[in-house]
C-alpha cells in the first residue's frame, strides 16, 4: 500500500509539473510586436554593457536579431526600446566583489530584465501607442 500511495504521489507531481506550460515553438509568439520590443531593449541593454567589445560586430555577421520586421517600420519605438535597454546596462551598481575590478553581472542582468514584468508593462503600453497611431500587428 505504501509503495502504491508513493507511486501515485511521484506520478501526480510528475504530471502536474508538465502539464499546462506550453512548449517552445521557433515561429510562434502571442504577440510579435511586444516580443520584438523586448528583443530589441534586450540587445540594447547588452550592447551598452559590452560597448566597447568588438563581438556584436561578429554576431551581426550572421544573426539578424529579430525575426519581426513591424517593429522598425516606426523609428521612434526602435528608439524608445533601445533607451530603455541602454538604461539598465547605464544604472547598473557596481557589484559587491573588490577582486572583479569594473566587471559585473551585465548578462544576467539584461537577462533578468528582459523577463520582467516591468518591460511588459513598458511593451505592452508602447503596442497601445502603436495601434492608436495606426500600426498594424
């Protein structure tokens, strides 16, 4: 009986843990738009933290950043995306360990960022400003 009662216990933890998440899909986004908004302060925040590296220049070479061209039809949310980004990188506190010299946690930081919901909130408001000013998603 004990050995039921476990089994079934693992089988219910193991199912509920998969369950409901959706999978990872290349070509599909809820919303494009916001998605590519996001990408784009990602990629900012990271390239104001690595200014003066030399690596974007070789990504560049074969990666285009972003697979939602609807986002760089309007210039000023490309620039508005990008100045949040960059502030991030900018606003950064140095960190805590002496023997790292200027080095931080740039990376995880732009990461965590990117995954916030502070940067939904900013992206989903700036999708509003798109539609009412007559974009199309």
């Amino acid at each position: 009986m004990k050995k039921y009662l476990l089994f079934v216990f693992i089988s219910a933890l193991l199912i509920g843990c998969n369950s409901g998440r959706p999978k990872f899909d290349y070509n599909r986004t809820d919303n494009p738009w916001i998605q590519a908004f996001k990408d784009k302060a990602f990629m900012s925040c990271l390239k104001e933290s690595y200014s003066n590296d030399t690596i974007f220049a070789l990504i560049e070479k074969e990666d285009l950043f972003n697979p939602y061209d609807g986002l760089y039809t309007r210039d000023k949310f490309v620039v508005k995306a990008d100045s949040v980004g960059r502030a991030i990188s900018k606003n950064l506190p140095p960190t805590n360990y002496k023997d790292y010299g200027k080095s931080n946690y740039y990376m995880a930081t732009c990461l965590h960022y990117y995954t916030s919901k502070d940067l939904d909130s900013v992206a989903r408001c700036e999708f509003k400003k798109y539609i009412r000013e007559g974009g199309q998603d």
